[in-house]
C-alpha cells in the first residue's frame, strides 16, 4: 500500500512544482551594450503628414521610431525617419544627431494593421553615444492619424 501511495504522490508533486516560464508577450525590446530596454506599453500612429510613429515605453524610458511607411520593407532613417529615445531623467538621444552617416533602420516583416518587425540605430546626445544593436517589435496595432484639430476650435 505505501508503494502505490508513493507511486502517486512523486507524480503530484513533479506537476505541482512546475512553474509558468512563458515569456512576457513581446512588445518592443531593444539591446546595448549598456543596457536592455523592454516596453511596457506601445503604439503606432499615422501622423498627419503620412509618415509613422512607433513609439514604446518601459521603465527605462521611452523610445520613438518615425518611418515613411509600415508595409513591409526596409526603412532606413536617413531625411525621411528618424530614431530617438528618451531617459526617464528626460535626456534625448537621437539618430538626427548622428555624425557617421548611417544612423539605423526599421525592417518590418508583417504589416496587415498589425506590424512586427526588427530594427536598430545609434542615438546620440551631445558625445555621448547609445547603439541600439538589436530590436524587435512584434503585434503592434496601428492605428488612425490622430485627427488634426481646426484653428478656433
């Protein structure tokens, strides 16, 4: 008897130990050498003049990738997209700012209202440098251009 009640009781507590290792669903993260930003929360905007914002934040601040375009395709951000992320202090770094002349870009492999993708750049701020050397973001919805407000209203 106390071998079938051993028999039964190792099982329960193997599956009983087991814990939920899922990863968080992704959003956007990016990788440097110095650090690893992760957003809570994220959006993706057409804004009035055509162009895209995607725009996330985490606890390490918040970052901005503005792109001509969401269909699928490589997006470089050069004249017509830029990079920028910002601390939670408020300091700014940006790829405008970039002197070697790539500054990154975005790849978006899904775009059906819905946009994944991978990316990188390097922001600058005043000498101080940050490369983005690896990004993703995955089941970004993007939504309306916010609606532009008419003068006296």
């Amino acid at each position: 008897m106390k071998k079938y009640l051993l028999l039964l009781v190792v099982p329960l507590l193997a599956l009983s130990s087991c814990e939920d290792n899922d990863p968080d669903p992704l959003l956007l993260r990016a990788a440097s050498a110095e650090f690893f930003f992760d957003a809570a929360t994220t959006s993706a905007v057409q804004n009035p003049d055509g162009t895209y914002t995607i725009s996330a934040e985490g606890a390490r601040g918040k970052m901005f990738l503005n792109v001509s375009n969401v269909a699928v395709g490589y997006y470089q951000f050069n004249g017509a997209g830029n990079a920028r992320y910002e601390t939670p202090d408020g300091r700014v770094y940006t790829s405008l700012a970039n002197p070697e002349g790539f500054a990154g870009a975005v790849n978006i492999r899904q775009s059906t209202g819905v946009i994944s993708g991978t990316f990188k750049f390097k922001g600058f701020s005043g000498n101080d440098v940050i490369d983005f050397f690896q990004g993703q973001f995955q089941g970004i919805v993007v939504g309306a251009p916010d609606p532009v407000e008419e003068e006296g209203e």
